[in-house]
C-alpha cells in the first residue's frame, strides 16, 4: 500500500491524508473475490495504522461497489483491468480501468428485468459516479462515504463508540 499524493486532477490538497493501493486484474475467475479481499484488507489497514474512521457500512458499500464495477470490467471487456483504492477527506476512490472503451450505460428502470442492475446499483450507492474514455480502454469511479456520519467526510477520526444496550 502507498501513502501519497494522487497523481491525476483529483489530487487532494495538500493537508489531507491520501491512502491508496492498486491491484492488477487479469481477467481470470479469481478477480472478483481477489478484488474484495483487497478492498477488505485495504479498509482495515486504513482504520487501524492510519486511524482512519471506517465504519461496517462504509466497508460494505465498499465490497458491493467493488464487486460490482469488477464484475463489469470482467464481463464486458475480457483483458486485464486495474483497480485503484484511494482514501481521502473520508471518501474511498474505487477506480476500475479496463481495456473496452464502449462506455457504460445505466439502463432505464425496468421491473420486469432481471439482473444486469450493476450500474444502478453502483450510482445508487456512491456519492459520486464518473466514466471516462480513455487511451486503450474506459475508467470507471465511484466514490464511497467511509462512514455513516455525513460530519466525517472531512476527518480522520476513529469510529463513535457502540450505543449503548437498551434495558429492559
């Protein structure tokens, strides 16, 4: 994992803590699940050495939208792909470039359908969605709120204690 600053016209300023990794796809089986283990690893690394609040919810929206982009790169444009991880002002990054430059689309809502939701699902969950065309393929981003907590999205404090038990 690198600790750093971005290197693209998302760069945080220069004050926030920027976390990140990246992790090669190869267009195998294995992609997906190896994606969310990363995503895993990468939150609990984020929480616990950078002290970083993460709370179950942000890793969960996390592993969904991963799965989800991941599942789209592999399905749509067979090749190797890339995922990036960065964190910063409370927000994860979740990048996915792959080699297909047919750029995606969110379908009209259809209650009959089944599957293929993927894209409305990953815009329904982030706080912000971007495709961009690229040289020899497409990026995809989502950006994740870490916490449930709209206040943290520009802190790095550790998560709020448990509520208390009710009694009876």
């Amino acid at each position: 994992m690198e600790s750093g600053p971005a290197g693209d016209d998302t760069a945080p300023r220069s004050e926030e803590q920027v976390i990140q990794t990246t992790a090669a796809l190869h267009g195998d089986d294995s992609d997906i699940a190896h994606a969310r283990l990363l995503a895993t690893a990468f939150l609990t690394t984020a929480r616990t050495e950078h002290g970083i609040a993460v709370s179950r919810t942000g890793v969960e929206l996390t592993q969904l939208v991963v799965s989800e982009l991941v599942t789209n790169a592999r399905k749509y444009a067979p090749g190797p792909a890339r995922m990036d991880l960065r964190i910063t002002g409370g927000v994860v990054e979740i990048v996915v470039w792959d080699c297909q430059p047919a750029l995606p689309a969110a379908r009209p809502a259809d209650a009959g359908r089944v599957g293929q939701h993927g894209l409305e699902i990953v815009m329904a969950l982030s706080l912000d969605f971007e495709v961009r065309s690229e040289a020899g393929g497409k990026r995809v981003t989502a950006r994740i709120a870490l916490t449930d907590d709209p206040d943290t999205l520009s802190s790095s404090k550790t998560d709020p204690p448990p509520a208390p038990a009710l009694e009876h």
